[in-house]
C-alpha cells in the first residue's frame, strides 16, 4: 500500500515541477511547438476547474478537494490492499488532486500547459495532475468493470447446473 503513496508522492513531484518550469520560463500565452498540428507548449493559468468552468471558485475547489483526497485516502487504506490496479488508481487521482490543490493555494490558479489539438480540435489546456487524474479514473473503471465480471461469473458458478 505505501507504494500507491509513493506514486502520489511522483506525481506530485512531476506536475509541481513542470509547472515551476513553465511560470519560470515562459509569458502567460507563449507557446511553442512540439508536433506541428498536434502537440504545443503553451503557458496558461485557469481558475476554474476543467474547460474552465466555475471560474473563481476557490472555497468550493478548496473544499472539494479536501474531501476527494479523504476519500481517496480512506479507499486506499480499506479497499487497495491486494488490488493493483485499485491501488495505482487511486495514486494517480491522489497525486494529481494535490497537484492541482497545491497551485491554488499558494498560486491562486492552476497552471496549465500541455495544449493538444485532436482530429483538429483544439483541446482545453492541461497539466500532469489532470493527466493523472484522467488516467486514474479510467484505471478505476477498469477495475470496476472487472470487478462486476468477476461477481457475475462468480454468481453464476454457484447457479449453475448440477448433474446427479
């Protein structure tokens, strides 16, 4: 279980330093190119949650935030023990909520600065903690989907047939 803290503990490393990279070496709006069409660097800041929504809600993030990493927390230590990939989801949701929390305490906002373009679809600008995030929900959906098979076939088992 410590080293699902652990992967908390890197992401947090990771994201908290790309940013420091970004505010120290680039004006908010400066972006370069990394794959042509696809993949820019571009120095933002955001002070609402995904897409930009609720701008300038900090005591709600603040609050949210708080509660979403008890929870994490609580479900690691009575849940994860034993389940892998339960246990890395929830260090990536970990790190990349304290990630974000952390620039809104001391930054007032979040940097962002991975700016992606889809199927020419300009993207919402983004961090690692919303990376990891990402990644993390869909590992625990993973896990969920699993779960559910697993119970299914398990219940189907005991329903089975059974030949005197």
């Amino acid at each position: 279980m410590f080293f699902y803290y652990i992967i908390a503990l890197l992401i947090i490393a990771l994201d908290q330093w790309t940013k420091w990279l970004i505010v120290k070496n680039m004006e908010i709006g400066e972006s370069f190119k990394v794959i042509e069409d696809f993949l820019y660097i571009t120095s933002h800041r955001n002070r609402g949650a995904a897409w930009g929504i609720l701008q300038g809600q900090m005591w709600f993030f603040y609050v949210i935030t708080i509660i979403v990493i008890i929870g994490i927390v609580y479900y690691m230590a009575k849940f994860a023990k034993g389940k892998g990939l339960l246990g890395v989801s929830l260090g990536l949701m970990l790190g990349g909520a304290i990630g974000n929390f952390i620039d809104r305490v001391f930054r007032k906002e979040v940097v962002d600065f991975v700016n992606t373009y889809i199927f020419g679809y300009d993207f919402p600008i983004f961090n690692v903690a919303d990376s990891s995030l990402v990644v993390g929900v869909a590992l625990l959906m993973i896990q969920m989907f699993r779960e559910e098979r697993q119970a299914k076939e398990k219940s189907h088992g005991e329903k089975g047939t059974h030949h005197s």
